[in-house]
C-alpha cells in the first residue's frame, strides 16, 4: 500500500512538472517571440495657428422695414436687381392674413400629396414627429404636425373650401408692400450694425484699430441686407511672431471654427505693422460667400505646414551602423528591408515619405511589421 501511494505521488508530480515545464515555455515564446504587424495607411499632421478677427464684405443694407417683415428668398440665396427679397407688412390685419395664407398653402400642399399615401408612410410621419420633439428640432414640428393632422383629417376635409378659403384672402390682401432688390447680391436677414466697415480701410489696419471698428454698431434693418461682391475678407489678429512666417501674395488654408466649420484656401493680402506682441493679416477669398454671410466675428485655425506620408509606429523604426533608418515588411512570407526617410512625429508615430515618392515598396495598405525576434532581409516570417 505504502509503494503504491509512493508510485502515485511520484507520477503526480512528474505530470505537474510537464505540465508546468510546457506552459512556461508556451509563455516565454509568446514574450521572447513576439511578432506583430500593421497595415501601413496614408496620414498627415497639420501645423496650425489659432486666430480670431472679423469677416469683411461689401454689403448693402436694405432700407429699415420695421420687425414685420417676411423674407421670401433664403439665408445666402443670390437675387437679381428688381427681385423680390422679402414682404413688409403695413398692418397687424395683413400679417395675419398672410400667416393665414401660408397656412392653407401648406395645408392644401399637404392633403394633395397625402391622398395616395400608404399606412406605412403614416406611421413614418408619427414616427418623425416623434424624433422631432425628442431632439427638440422646432423647425420641423409645425411642418410635420400639420402633415400628421392632414393625414389622420383628410377624409373630412374639404380641399376645394380650402382653396376656395384662400382665393378670397389673396383677393381681398392689401396692406404689404414688396421690398425688391437694389442690386444684385446674396441676401442675408442678418443686421448687425458693421456694413458701413468695408475691405478698403482693412488694408494695413492695426490690431487696437480693427477691434475699435467693430466696438459700437451702427444702425440696423428688419429688411435685411444684399453682399454685393463674391470676394469677402478675413481680418485675423495673430501673434506677430507667426504673422511673419507667412508671406503677402502667398495662398493658406484656414480652418473655421464655432458656428461656421470648414477649411478653404485663402489668400494674404497684406499684415499689418506690429503693435505689442499682434498684428493683423488680411485674408481674402471669392467662394463660400454663401457660407459666412451671416457671420461677423469668428475664430479660425491658419494652417502653416502639412506632412503627409505613411504612418509609421515607432517601434517599427530600426537603424542601421551607417545612421539609415529602415522598416521591415511582410512581403509574402518574407521580411523585406525598406530604407524610409522621417518627415515628422506625432505621438508614438512617425510619419515617413510614401513610395509613391520614392520609388520604394512601402505604400499604403504595405505590410509593417511592427515587432519580431531576429529580424533580417529575407527572413521568412509567414
């Protein structure tokens, strides 16, 4: 009994052993002989310089119509000399006529498109109703509100009273006026007091004399206003240090942030002497008129310098006894040495100049490899 328990003990611990004995060396493999992989993918960084300043345009602002006024055209909208830009209302009666007006025209619209639609198309419309009061989007509650009133209530509507109902108002309408354009331009509703501030007096301009343009508004217009001209103008304070690394005559990208967000091109006119630590550039550009002509005051991000290249780990950078920097890929089920030439860093990553350029393998979607034990030309790793 005793050698039995003996035998039994002895086998125990022989299997613990190998058993013990296999996974560490299944663990020291996986640490001592990693090999890790990535694609390599197109990336660029981007040196930038925040700014603030204002938008200049040539601008002309229609004549003061009161607060009772109807805009007819859009936000940015172009309009011809002589079109109509909006509608004054002389009277209280006559805005309710015309609110009423627009009403039926919205109902009338409503049930005609309504009378072919379907029970699902039904709940679609309750359904964007909903996601309308959700997110709190007022724009569309009144539109989508009176389609779902349509929709239910067409039966027992009577499209032709409805029509009937708004010939006699537009009939019996009076107490508008139209207010037409004087000139052709892209309207805006927006006032603010600064249209008289045009780009002739920006060129040059110093950094306390800019801010002292835009201090007190001058009169505004409930009728709103026409830009004039394509081009429009930037005026950015920036710290003199910056401002003069760039060049009068040379071509930047600019990144708009706050309310208005997008990137264009723009070109430097001029900047403006120094005065403390600031000056100002003048910018200008002849697209997105449509985009900024609401805007005044605005904060954007000058773009100095792009490296653009293929993203590269840094544990993935080798060096060489000559001082060349290299990379490994897994081409097929081979390593293969690339030479590479570093453009910048970001993070753990550099980026490096694409093949495309060079002439070399290493191009977007290649095969680094990251991480691997003894690694040379030609090694076979796949």
């Amino acid at each position: 009994m005793k050698r039995s328990d003996f035998f039994i003990r002895l086998t125990t611990a022989v299997l613990f052993l190998a058993v013990a004995t296999y996974i560490g060396v299944y663990l020291y493999s996986a640490i001592t002989n990693t090999f890790v992989t990535e694609a390599a993918i197109r990336y660029s960084i981007e040196e930038t310089l925040p700014v603030e300043g204002f938008i200049i345009r040539t601008e002309t602002v229609l004549y003061d119509a009161g607060t009772s006024v109807l805009p007819v055209v859009g936000e940015g909208e172009r309009v011809g000399v002589g079109q109509a830009v909006a509608i004054e209302f002389m009277t209280a009666q006559a805005l309710e006529t015309a609110s009423e007006i627009r009403s039926l025209n919205m109902q009338i619209t409503q049930l005609e498109s309504n009378r072919n639609v379907t029970d699902s198309e039904h709940m679609e419309t309750i359904r964007e109703l909903s996601a309308a009061v959700n997110t709190m989007d007022l724009r569309r509650l009144e539109e989508i509100s009176m389609n779902i009133e349509t929709t239910i209530f067409d039966v027992a509507t009577d499209i032709e009273a409805l029509r009937s109902r708004l010939e006699e108002l537009e009939l019996r309408s009076d107490g508008t006026r139209t207010i037409a354009a004087p000139v052709s331009g892209t309207f805006t509703h927006i006032v603010d007091g600064f249209e008289h501030i045009t780009p002739d007096i920006m060129t040059g301009v110093s950094p306390s004399e800019l801010r002292a343009h835009f201090e007190t508004p001058g009169a505004t217009s409930g009728a709103g206003k026409l830009v004039t001209a394509f081009k429009w103008y930037f005026a950015a304070i920036i710290n003199h240090e910056d401002a003069i690394r760039l060049s009068t005559g040379s071509r930047i990208n600019v990144s708009f942030t706050g309310v208005f967000q997008g990137n264009m091109e723009m070109l430097v006119e001029s900047i403006s002497r120094r005065e403390g630590d600031h000056a100002v550039v003048l910018l200008s550009s002849d697209r997105g008129i449509h985009d900024t002509v609401a805007l005044r005051e605005v904060r954007a991000e000058i773009v100095t310098n792009v490296t653009a290249g293929i993203r590269v780990p840094m544990e993935a950078i080798h060096l060489d006894e000559n001082g060349t920097t290299f990379v490994f890929l897994q081409t097929s089920a081979y390593a293969e040495r690339v030479d590479v030439e570093i453009l910048g860093e970001t993070g753990d990553v550099f980026i490096v100049r694409d093949g495309i350029e060079t002439g070399s393998p290493l191009r977007a979607e290649s095969t680094i490899i990251v991480r691997g034990n003894n690694l040379y030309h030609g090694k076979v790793v796949g």
